[in-house]
C-alpha cells in the first residue's frame, strides 16, 4: 500500500505543475483550438494513469527481477555468462523503455517516415547493450570509470567530424542517450549492476553503485551516429502533422512484443537459475502485467494527446509577431518539469548522503532546475538562430570531461548519473512536441536538425552542475 501512495504522489508531483503551466498559458498567450486542449488534458490523464500503473508494475515485478539475476550470474564463476546475459538483458529493457518509443515516434514523424521507428528502437537498443556489458567489465575489473567517459565522448566527437557523417543524425543521437536512461531502463540497469556488485564485493562498491546510467547511454550515442555513416535520409522530407492512427488495443500490441524479450529472460532464469516459489512467480508476474497496460497507457496518451496538442502549441507560438515568446516558455517549463521530477530527488538525496549533508537538497535541486530551465530556452534560441547542436555540445563536454580530473571518481559517476535523470517522461513527451511543431513554421529551420537535440543538452547540464558542485563540496572539505 506505501507503494501505491509514494507512486500516485511522485506522479501528481511530476504531472501537476507542469499542467497548471500549461492551462495557465492556454488562457492568456497561445489559446490552442478546443479539440487540441481536449487532446490535452485527455492525454494527460492517460500519461498520469498510465505512469502510476507503470511504476508500481516496475518495483513490483520488474527491479526484483533484475537484482535476483544481477546476484545469480557471477554464482555461475564464468565471466563470459555474465558479459553475454548483460548484453541481453540492455537490449531486452531497452525494447521495453517507453521514453525510447517516444523519441523514435517523434523522429518518424519529424523524417515524414523516412528513419522508421522500429529501425531507430532496435538501433538504440543494440548501442545501450553494448555499454551496458562494458559497464560489467569496469565493474568486474575495477577499473576508473574516467578512462571509459573519455574514451566514449572521443570516438563520439571523431565521428561527428568525419566526412561521411550525416548532420542530421547528430542532434538524434544525443537525444537518443537521454531517453534511454528513463523509467525503466534506468532502475533495472541499477538493481542488476547492484546484483552483480553485491556478490563480487567489488573494494568500490560504493563507486559502482553509481556510473552505470552513464556508460550506458554513450552506447545509443554512438549507435545513432553510425546509423547516420550508412543512411541515406532524403532531402526533401517533411514533418507528419496527419491525424493519428494509433488505436489502444493497438498500442498494448506492440507494448506486449517489446515485454516478451524480459519476460522469457525471466522464464529462461526462474527454471535454470531461480527457481522461486509459485507465489512470489504470480506477484513478480502480476508487476509485468501493471507494467505492460501501465507503459501502454502512457504511449497511447503520448500518441493521441500530448504529440499533436505539443506540436500545435509549438506552431502556434511560431507563428506569432514576438515568437520569441517561447524562450521564457521554455524556461518555465523546464524548471517546473525539472524541480517535480521524482528521479532528480532521488539523486539529490544520494548526493546529500554522499557529501555528509555538505550540499543540502535544497541547493543541488534549485541548481539542476535551473540549469535545465536555462538549458531549453538555449534550445529555442538555437531553434530561431539555426544554431548547429556542436556549437553547444562540444564545449560543454570538452568543460564537463576537463572538470573530472578536479573531483572525486564518486562525484563524476553521479554527475553523469544525473545527466539521465533530468530528462523525466514531461520533457520527453510534451516539450520535445512543442520544439518540432516551433521548428517547422521557424523561417531556416528543419525540424529533424533543430527540432532535436534539446534532450541533449537537458542532459548536459546537470553533470556540469554536479561536477562544480563537487569542485566545491572538495575544496571545502580541504
């Protein structure tokens, strides 16, 4: 039953504030036609709902799942099982994670369907498996995670400059990174690589405790990019504003086929490895169950609510004499959706356990939130300027990967850590539609360039605030 309460809390919290924003601009700036704010507040009860199903479904049966088998694999005393099951396992959630599908359907639409969604899923899924088991190796050998994080945004930044690079899948690909670290993914990474920590007793336990989230989303990064060397996108592609053809017994079809990879993962471990008692079979069962309607009622809400109300909205206020309106939009926005966010609290509360009550909550959450807020209007002013993503990104990770080596390997796991945990399913679903119906009235825009990439640089932010915060929090300490 405390379930249920802390869940229903952490989704009126997450949804609340940023629909007061919402109704409160409806009536004085942007005045949306009525089947579109229908749409939305239709749409909103179904994200709502569809959440709370969703995460009681996770901790239920989902995260249970992932620590049992986390803990039984290294049992085995074979490395290779545990490398092998791990890059099945990233893949499986990955297929599972709603913020992915998301993202993908927004780039099929901003593509006029010419990068499918199932292809851009099935992409970012194989790269965040593949960080995923080299996450299992830093584990497993203990090594520091700064040699992975160089080496990662490295080879990121050596293909973005590579002449046979494709520029629109740069912004894509970031935002690829961001979603992957969303309600699903993000939890079962972090039990399975607790799992494995607990019954390796790794010396840095503590250490790995965080980190994976942030090897973990370079992977779809790089996938994306590569994805970009061997597609051809056509030139003359247009923005899908067609009305919606997604039915909910549709959706709940497709949510079913992205859960079965996990549920015969879990098959396959309960009959090999497990062998739990029937009843805590039917309870972690009953959670798959919550989690499936649960994620399908979040999709369906995305799909017939917030895309085409986001994407109406963003067109709107394009369309106005001072659009430049939607920079403090933005901004307010991005505070409110950030500051209710229930992941960023759960990272700030780690970081005030790591620094002693050092860096009070209160202070690492109004500076995330701010830097997020201020990170989104940075996004609409690169919409209206056509600012290229590398002219923003490039220096904030040159900063962000020169900061490391001035605070501790705890602080940068958690600051790359907190990059994931910004981009909550508000700013994924609603702000991300509001960026692609402003980028395709903006004169000079494309919405499959500029109309991405905002994740990426809601993402970027928070290690930069946690890595200064650490720079200070370590010379205080001093």
């Amino acid at each position: 039953m405390d379930l249920v309460k802390d869940t229903i809390k952490e989704v009126v919290l997450a949804v609340f504030p940023i629909a007061a924003v919402i109704v409160l601009l409806q009536y004085t700036v942007i005045f949306l036609p009525d089947e579109f704010f229908f749409a939305f507040l239709s749409g909103l009860a179904m994200v709502a709902g569809g959440l709370i199903l969703f995460l009681i479904g996770v901790h239920m049966g989902l995260l249970p799942v992932g620590e049992m088998i986390g803990s039984a694999l290294p049992k085995t005393g074979k490395v290779w099982i545990v490398l092998l099951f791990s890059f099945i396992l990233g893949f499986a959630i990955t297929v599972a994670e709603p913020d992915v599908w998301v993202l993908a359907g927004y780039v099929d639409q901003a593509s006029g369907g010419a990068i499918p969604r199932s292809s851009l899923i099935l992409v970012v899924a194989l790269g965040l498996a593949i960080f995923v088991t080299l996450s299992m190796v830093r584990i497993i050998t203990g090594w520091s995670i700064n040699y992975f994080l160089i080496a990662g945004y490295t080879l990121i930044f050596t293909i973005i400059f590579l002449p046979n690079s494709d520029p629109n899948f740069v912004p894509i690909s970031f935002d690829a990174g961001g979603v992957t670290t969303g309600p699903m993914a993000v939890p079962f990474i972090i039990a399975f690589g607790v799992g494995i920590s607990s019954v390796l007793k790794s010396k840095s336990s503590s250490q790995d405790g965080f980190g994976l989230v942030a090897l973990a989303s370079i992977g779809p990064v790089l996938a994306v990019l590569f994805l970009g060397i061997i597609y051809d996108i056509p030139s003359d592609v247009e923005l899908d504003q067609g009305e919606s053809s997604y039915t909910f017994l549709g959706t709940l079809g497709e949510v079913a086929f992205a859960l079965t990879p996990l549920v015969l993962f879990f098959i396959f471990f309960q009959f090999y490895m497990l062998k739990l008692k029937a009843n805590k079979v039917v309870t972690l069962l009953a959670g798959v169950v919550l989690t499936w309607v649960g994620m399908a009622l979040f999709l369906h809400g995305v799909h017939v609510g917030f895309q085409p109300a986001g994407t109406e909205m963003g067109t709107i206020l394009g369309e106005l004499d001072n659009s430049w309106i939607i920079i403090p939009i933005g901004i307010l926005l991005g505070f409110v959706a950030t500051f209710a966010e229930p992941a960023v609290r759960v990272l700030i509360q780690e970081v005030d356990k790591v620094t002693s009550g050092s860096i009070p909550e209160r202070v690492m959450l109004f500076t995330i939130s701010i830097g997020v807020a201020l990170s989104i209007g940075l996004a609409m002013i690169r919409i209206i300027y056509s600012i290229e993503l590398m002219y923003l990104v490039l220096p904030g990770y040159i900063i962000a990967l020169t900061l490391i080596y001035f605070t501790s390997r705890e602080f940068t796991s958690i600051a790359f850590d907190a990059g994931g945990v910004a981009t909550g399913p508000m700013t994924v679903t609603f702000v991300v539609a509001i960026a692609l119906g402003f980028s395709n009235v903006t004169d000079g825009s494309d919405p499959l360039v500029e109309g991405f990439g905002m994740i990426s640089l809601v993402a970027l932010t928070p290690i930069l605030a946690v890595l200064i915060l650490g720079i200070l929090y370590g010379a205080k300490d001093k």
